[in-house]
C-alpha cells in the first residue's frame, strides 16, 4: 500500500533552507526572471552570465543580484545554476543570434505558404541541444503540424512553436515605452501584478485607452505600481461626492488632487471652492465631513 503522508522538512533541511542564498535570475533571449540557487563555491554577483535550465532548455541568463523574497516561489519552481557561461557559450550565443534571423525569415515565408493566421515573434536557438524554438501569437489555435515538417526538412533538428500572449510579445521583443524608459516586463521582471480599469480610477487618470495602453494594446503595468498608495491616501480625504455644508452653503466634493492634497467643491448655484487637505476634518459623532 503506498504512504501518501506528506512529510515535513526536519530541523537541518529547514536551517539549510533558511541559510540558502537566492538569486533573480534573467533569461536573456524571453525576458522571463526566475528565483535560483547555486552549487558554485564562489558566490554570483550581478551581471554574472550563467547557464540555466528554463521551461524551453538549457539557456543564458543574466544574474539580477539575490533575492530574500520567495516567500510566494514554490520550491518546486526553484531552478538551479548549471554553470558559470564560458567563452565558447557566450560566443555561441552571439553566433547564434544572426542564425536566428534568418530562420526567422525562412519560417515567415513558410507561415505565408501555408496561410496560416499567426504572428511570429522571434526564433530562438538553444545552447546545449539541437532545437529552434518559435515563438508567435495568435487569435486562436492554429494548426502547425505541415509547417513544422516542412522546418524540420529545413533545419534539420528539433522544431517548437510556442504561441505566446500579447504581453509576452513585448516582454521578448522589448521597446521603449512612452515614459522613455524600456517596457516594465522586458527590463524589470515578468512577474507583474494583474492591472485593472479601477487602478487608473483611483489615481485620477484620464480612461481614454489610447493614453492608459501600451504597445501591446492592455493597459500599462506601471499602473499598479502607486495604486496602493492612492488607495490609502484617500481615506484621508472625502469621497467625491460628498455633500459638505460651509459658510451656509452646501458643497459637494467633485475633485480630490491627492498630490497636491487638495479638494475641489462646487456648489449647486456654479461657486466653487479650492481648499486643502488640513481643512477637512471627519466628525467621528454625527458621521459628517466638516471644513474647519
């Protein structure tokens, strides 16, 4: 009979685990990052080029620096450093770059016979095997298998196309993004909170898509990054919408500027007042908003 127990770690795997050095870890060619581990005797610093086994293969990756959280990584999803990249793999990887251009054309050309309804976004050699990976988005699934013999009769290895999302597409590609810096998910990491219509709400932004949208057509990840911050500091202010009775007259709130701590009233006759924050203060007794 088998034991599906599940057994917890004992005393010494739980110190090994809490002293084990973390680090982020880059896949040059996806963007994608990953949490990993090393069994080199010397430490690995940023900038490090290493080898590493990704979802795809063995690949070149980019140490990012460590990393104390991994808290939400599995332990499962934890990879490990192969090897530091030496000069053949670094100059293989080079080489490999303009072979994959031009397997990059052939496959278009091949997509266009076959009139199939894909984007090919990039092609991709791996290091330690003999395999091309393709990579392209598309609306839905599309049928490969002819074009797939006809690359392996071609290249003559290993053929893998792997339809990827939007987002994904930019994360590969990379770009420059309309702050002038390049696109969160190809420089920062891929492991970006969900973005929501309600973030750009929250923080005053005009909803008008083409300005709250990025290359890829959803909305921008940045927008995420202070959406916390707008949500706490307006429980400092009152809600828009707020009825407040001053100077005999009743306002309501119709605007809150959270970085200029100021509140926007108008009243029912067209005056309108500007005030700031430290004027307002919420009556805990009769549950009202006051002007002081």
């Amino acid at each position: 009979m088998s034991d599906d127990r599940v057994t917890t770690p004992t005393l010494p795997q739980q110190e090994e685990i809490k002293n084990q050095v973390y680090y982020r870890v880059k896949i040059i060619h996806s963007s994608e990052t990953e949490v990993c581990t090393s069994p080199l005797p010397e430490p690995l610093k940023r900038g490090d080029k290493v080898i590493v086994p990704s979802r795809y293969g063995k690949d070149l990756g980019i140490i990012l620096g460590e990393t104390h959280f991994i808290e939400d990584t599995p332990q499962e999803e934890i990879i490990q450093v192969l090897r530091i990249a030496t000069d053949n793999d670094l100059a293989t990887f080079e080489g490999n770059k303009a072979k994959e251009q031009d397997a990059l054309e052939v496959c278009k050309e091949k997509v266009r016979l076959h009139n199939l309804d894909m984007k090919l976004v990039s092609a991709h050699y791996l290091l330690d095997e003999p395999k091309i990976l393709f990579f392209f988005t598309a609306d839905a699934r599309v049928d490969f298998r002819e074009l797939v013999k006809d690359l392996v009769a071609i290249f003559k290895m290993r053929i893998e196309l792997r339809q990827i999302g939007v987002r994904d597409e930019s994360r590969v590609i990379g770009g420059v993004a309309v702050c002038s810096r390049t696109y969160c998910c190809h420089g920062l990491t891929d492991k970006l909170r969900p973005v929501s219509i309600k973030m750009a709400k929250e923080q005053n932004l005009s909803l008008n898509s083409m300005k709250i949208s990025g290359p890829c057509g959803r909305l921008l990840c940045c927008l995420s990054y202070e959406y916390d911050f707008y949500k706490e500091e307006k429980r400092r202010f009152p809600p828009e919408g707020t009825r407040i009775q001053w100077e005999e007259i009743t306002y309501k709130v119709t605007e809150i500027n959270v970085l200029s701590k100021r509140v926007h009233l108008t009243a029912s006759d067209g005056r309108s007042q500007d005030l700031p924050l430290v004027k307002f203060s919420f009556d805990d007794k009769e549950g009202i908003w006051k002007i002081i």
